[in-house]
C-alpha cells in the first residue's frame, strides 16, 4: 500500500522539479500514475523511473502511459486482462505445478481422494501392487536416505543478456574472439555507448536478441575502455547499472536473491532479528565493512551508517535498498580503470575503430558546448615582445 503523504510528497517535488525545467506536470495525471506504477510493480522503486525526463505535457495520459512503457518495457504499466479460458488454463498450469511438487506418498493419496470423489473403488490388483510399492519405497528410504534439495534457479541466456556481469556471461563472451567475426556488431555497440552517454540514470534500452545485446554490451565497454576518457566510461557504467536496476526489481524472488548473494555478498536478513526489530520489511543483510565499501559514493543521508538499522554486525535493508546498493556495486565494477584491461585502439577492427573515432567526435563536441571560450586578451595583457 503508497504511503498517501509520502507520495504526494515525492510528486509535488517531482512537479517542482519539472518547473526548473521549463515544464509543466499535470499532478493529479503523474499521482494517477505513480499510483498504477505502485500497484503494478509493488517491489519496484517508483525512483528508478525518470517520470519528468519522459512526461511531455501535450500527451493525453493514455499516450503518457504508452510512453513509459517504451521506456521502461521492464515494468508492468497494465492490468493484464484474463479471459476465462486463460483463468482456466492458468489454473491447470498451476494444478500441475502443485503435483509435481508432491511426493510419493502425497501422490497416492491424492489419488485415493480422486477416487473417492469419481466414485471408483480400488481393485484388489491395484491395492496390491500400491501396498508393494510402499515396503519398496521404506526398504529403499532405509537403506539410502536422500536429503531434501533445494533446486537453484536457472542460468539463461535471458538471464545473461540482463546481467552480462554475472561470471557465465564472461565466460559465454570468450567465444567471441574480437575480430571480423563482432566487427559487424560495431555500430550497435556504438549506438548503446551514445544511448549512455544520452540517458545516463535512466539505462540503456533492452534489445531484442539476447546473443546481441550481450555481445554489444562487451564491445560498448571496449569502446570505453579505446577511448580512455574516464567519464565517459563512468556515464557508460551507470547507465548500465540503472539498466540492471530496473530488471532486478521484476525479478522471481528467488532469482534476485540469488543475484543478490553473488554480486553484492548480501544475506537473508536473521528472522529472529526482525523480530525484534519489529519491522519485516527488512528481508537482506550486509556485513557492517561491505556496507560501508558498497554504500561510498551514495551522498543522501539516508544511507549514512548512523541512520541505518544495524544489528550483530549487519546492516538490514529492505527489497528496495538491497537493489540500489546492487545498482551501486555494479556501477563500481565497471566504472573502474585500474583493473580493466588497456586498449589500443589501432588493435580494433576496422569497424569498431571507425566507432571509437565517431565517439570521441560526440565527446569533443558536447565538451565544446558546455565549456566556454576563452576570452581574448586585452593588449596591454601580452608578454613584452610579444608571443
């Protein structure tokens, strides 16, 4: 449930905002919106959405809707409407998925209450035969006892287009060695360079084809890295790690933890804790000294130590923190230059040195228009005898 007075807060500030930059927000359309975002996407942070960047005040709101949903294709902006034929199926698929989950014994019971409420008795055969069954299975329980596993969720390429920071995306990335082979990937890897440069906090936009969009990813980094300008390589790494962001927030539960613990080293927050916390929101946790190297460089002072809930050596955070201080580590890894590889630029490809060129172009031109001329010296300001 939105807290009323902390969203109407947040969109009188987004209004206020949008008025320095000469624009007007209609603030019961962006509540109304804010609203559907809240309800559509409750773990998401309605922070992680550039709502004045992308409002255009001509736009009728259900063309303002469309809008962000182009923008943000990550997050559900409609209510999915269900037929009864898909409620149906939806309900089979689900009564599947239950029985699978069952064991044996659970299995056969059902099977019994199926029976039961058919009407059909079970046969002497059949009464028999389960009866064998069941002494195999304790014979079988005694002399092999198998512990319970929890099944880990699942690695896709999916998955690895998404967070090509994960180590399997690096190592899937090896077979392609840079040559003539990703050289017709140059001009796409520049297009996502440009798009960082240009959208920096709001992320790069998803592609398509995941084999794509991770190699372009990697190459976008060599680009960086050819060019060796340190901001540029900075606004690469945030716009790639809000990108992360906003996936990881509509993520299955069990995979966000799990991409949780391996990028960030978080843990599931102590349940005896919380308890005495008196406040279950807080389902992480993070080592006093990791919080303190993740959270360097995040200025509001929310994140100050001081202000935090720490317990036994931990700082508790909530599903919305863990993934800004996720956000934060991946901007850290990437943006990094004293263990990213050097390179040369004239060791490129054709293709991808005409890329690195292109960029320093944009560099060299948006430098010019934020820097202003030097003003010419007065006479009297010339050295005797002159230069």
């Amino acid at each position: 449930m939105v807290d009323e007075d902390v969203l109407d807060t947040y969109v009188r500030s987004l209004a206020k905002s949008a008025e320095y930059q000469g624009k007007f927000i209609n603030y019961v359309e962006l509540r109304a919106l804010i609203q559907r975002f809240k309800k559509l996407n409750p773990d998401a942070d309605p922070k992680t959405v550039d709502w004045v960047g992308v409002w255009d005040e001509r736009l009728e709101y259900s063309e303002l809707l469309e809008a962000f949903r182009r923008n943000y294709p990550m997050y559900r902006w409609v209510e999915d409407s269900v037929s009864e034929e898909g409620f149906e199926d939806a309900r089979k698929r689900r009564l599947e998925r239950i029985v699978r989950e069952l064991d044996e014994d659970s299995l056969r019971e059902l099977s019994r209450l199926i029976r039961e409420e058919l009407g059909e008795a079970e046969t002497p055969r059949e009464a028999e035969k389960r009866e064998a069954r069941q002494e195999a299975v304790v014979v079988q329980e005694t002399l092999t006892p198998t512990p319970t596993q929890v099944q880990a969720p699942a690695i896709t390429l999916k998955t690895l287009s998404r967070y090509p920071i994960l180590p399997e995306a690096k190592q899937f990335l090896r077979a392609f060695e840079l040559g003539e082979e990703v050289d017709s990937y140059a001009e796409a890897a520049k297009t996502r360079v440009l798009e960082a440069v240009e959208r920096g906090e709001k992320g790069v936009l998803p592609r398509e084809d995941p084999i794509g969009d991770l190699v372009t990813y990697a190459l976008a980094r060599v680009l960086c890295l050819a060019v060796g300008e340190p901001w540029l390589l900075r606004r690469w790494a945030l716009a790639e790690a809000s990108r992360m962001e906003r996936y990881l927030h509509t993520e299955e539960e069990g995979l966000r933890r799990m991409l949780l613990r391996r990028i960030l080293s978080i843990e599931d927050a102590d349940v005896r804790m919380v308890g005495r916390i008196g406040d279950d929101s807080y389902r992480y946790r993070l080592s006093v000294p990791e919080y303190l190297r993740v959270s360097r460089g995040l200025d509001s002072p929310e994140w100050m130590l001081v202000n935090r809930m720490v317990a036994g050596g931990h700082v508790y955070l909530t599903t919305p923190e863990a993934i800004r201080l996720f956000r934060q580590r991946v901007y850290q890894l990437l943006s990094s230059m004293e263990d990213a590889p050097k390179v040369d630029v004239r060791q490129l490809p054709p293709r991808m040195q005409e890329a690195a060129m292109d960029v320093v172009r944009v560099l060299v031109r948006l430098r010019s228009a934020y820097e202003e001329p030097a003003a010419a010296p007065a006479p009297g300001d010339w050295p005797p005898g002159g230069v």
